[in-house]
C-alpha cells in the first residue's frame, strides 16, 4: 500500500485533496513504476479538476473530433514527477531499475502526487545525485518553453533569428524557463511580473522588465520602443486585446500558453479568416525536448527557480498556492 492525494469528484478546490491509502501500482509490458520523490503542480492540475476535459453537453451530442473525457474518481493528480525507477514492464529499453528519471504522466491517468506512479514512454534520465525538485518541473512547464520558442525561430547554439519577444508572467512556472532559453538563443526579452520579482526576471536574462501593475505594464510597451515579433502570453484567463496586437510587429503573433475556452474561439475565428496573428500552445510529448532541458540543468544553463515545496500530507496547501496564480517558479510536493 502506499499514499496518494485524490479527490472524488469534479470541484471542491484544495478542500476536496483527501490523503488516501491505495494499493502500489504494478506496471504493464510498457510501463514504468516510480518511486515519486517530487512533483510539479501546473493549473492544468485544477482545471482539470474543474471539469476542462468534459464534454460541453451541446459539443457532446455533435461529431467533432474533440477528446472530451471524464475523469475516474477517484482521481490522483499530478503528471509531472522526478523519481527512481523501482520495476519496468518487459517492453521498456530506455530505463533501467534504479536509475534517476524525470516523467509526464498520462493526462488522463494522473496520479503523481503519490509515493509511487506508472510512467510510460516520456521519461528520461538525471543525474543520480540530483534533486528531485530541480528536475520535476521540465516535463510540462520546461518543455513547454523550448518548444515554444523552438516554433519561432529560436536556436540554442547563437545561430537563430534574433527576434523580438514578450513574455507575460515571466516569473511563472512556464515564464522563468522561457526567460531563461530565450537568454540563451539571443533573444531580445521584453517581460512582465509582478514589483517584487523584478529583480529576479532580470537576473533570468530579461533585457527590460515591466511592473505588470503600473500603466507602463498594462500596455506592454517595450521601454526601448521596439515592437514585438512574438508575444508568450502565460497569464491565464486574460483574452486576446487591442494592446497585444497594437505591439506586434506586421508579421508578429500571439502564442496563448493557458488558453480559456474563449481564446480557442477566437483562434478557430481568426484561423477562418486566415489570420496567423494569434496562435494556442499545445505540448508534444517529446523525450528528445525533455532530455535537452536536463542538460541544459545538469551544466548549469537554466535554473529551475522553487516558489514553494510542501510534503504529501500538505497537499492542500500547495494546490490553493497552484490556484492563486502569484506563484514565484515552481510549487512542488516532495514525498
């Protein structure tokens, strides 16, 4: 038996978490069982307990190939972890028991914030002397940044464009890994956050920085007067405005990191018009990606920056910081 955080139905917030004993799970031909000794909160963890992967009841009743489901309760969430490989079904060759690895679980499935998790093909391995809470991050929120950046141009070896770009909530999970990169590929960063993380995004390579609070922040113009080829909106539940596309550039775009269901009606809107200037994220599950980003931590390239580590049984603390939206890098529970 072991312990793991669930809840038992859609809604109810941190008060919903119940720290529950269920048995270990055993692995399948191509699963792999980790000992979790991490794991990384995103918001996609509550919205999924909010219900976003449910069918609408008036989509559900029309064929539109849509991959609306509902979860199994009791559900455990969580789908990114750093931990040890304990056993590995016969199918696996990319890890061995006892390595030190870091896993997207299954989005469907959840079940990282337990004492131990089925991953599967998107695992890869860290240093064996590592901190787990360094790595548990780079599935979703540090991959996500690379790639990102990689669909603009962005080249890690000095070689790519040197655009101009805007990162919102730069002090976010998502934002200090694409501060970070950007640095790194010679992008010129212009970002948002809050006064007191000012210093930090900075220090993460940002050339200009804006208090998001002030007027000069609500209109996220650059201070050197240089309009944006590129803006990485990661704040959640803000809509596309006037003022984001009055900062592009002609052939300049918007990448919505946390898409609302309203961002994704105006994408298809502006997709029928044959509009490219706003464009909705969405993660591919990548091992090559994910190996990339632990070399880049394991040389010391990029940070992973901690907001927060909770023990299991703190669960609910962690999840309230999660769904506050003021988080300072990563919230992690540690096991």
């Amino acid at each position: 038996m072991m312990q793991a955080v669930q809840y038992f139905s859609y809604g109810g917030g941190p008060d919903a978490l119940k720290l529950s004993e269920v048995p270990v799970p055993k692995p399948k031909e191509n699963d792999i069982l980790v000992k979790v000794e991490a794991a990384s909160l995103n918001p996609i963890d509550w919205r999924i307990q909010e219900g976003i992967l449910r069918a609408p009841k008036l989509l559900s009743i029309l064929p539109l190939p849509i991959p609306f489901v509902d979860c199994k309760f009791p559900f455990t969430p969580g789908v990114e972890i750093a931990g040890e490989v304990i056993d590995v079904g016969t199918n696996v060759k990319t890890v061995k028991k006892g390595d030190k690895v870091v896993s997207l679980l299954n989005y469907l499935n959840g079940g990282g914030l337990a004492q131990y998790a089925i991953a599967e093909s998107y695992t890869a391995v860290r240093p064996s002397g590592s901190r787990a809470a360094e790595y548990a991050g780079l599935p979703v929120a540090g991959v996500t940044a690379l790639q990102i950046l990689k669909s603009i141009g962005a080249k890690f070896d000095g070689t790519g464009d040197k655009r101009n770009i805007l990162i919102t909530a730069a002090s976010g999970g998502v934002g200090q890994y694409l501060v970070q990169l950007a640095r790194l590929a010679g992008l010129h960063v212009t970002a948002t956050c809050g006064a007191r993380n000012i210093d930090l995004v900075r220090s993460l390579g940002a050339n200009e920085v804006l208090d998001y609070k002030t007027p000069e922040g609500q209109q996220l113009t650059s201070p050197s007067g240089k309009l944006y080829d590129c803006v990485i909106n990661c704040v959640a539940n803000t809509e596309w405005s006037s003022t984001l596309e009055a900062n592009l550039t002609s052939d300049g775009k918007v990448i919505e990191v946390t898409p609302t269901p309203v961002t994704m009606a105006r994408y298809w809107i502006k997709k029928l018009v044959r509009s490219n200037k706003l464009e909705v994220f969405m993660l591919k599950s990548d091992r090559e990606d994910l190996e990339f980003m632990i070399k880049l931590v394991n040389e010391g390239s990029i940070r992973t920056v901690l907001d927060s580590t909770y023990a299991l049984d703190k669960a609910q603390e962690a999840w309230k910081r999660c769904m506050s939206g003021h988080a300072t890098g990563k919230i992690i529970v540690e096991m």
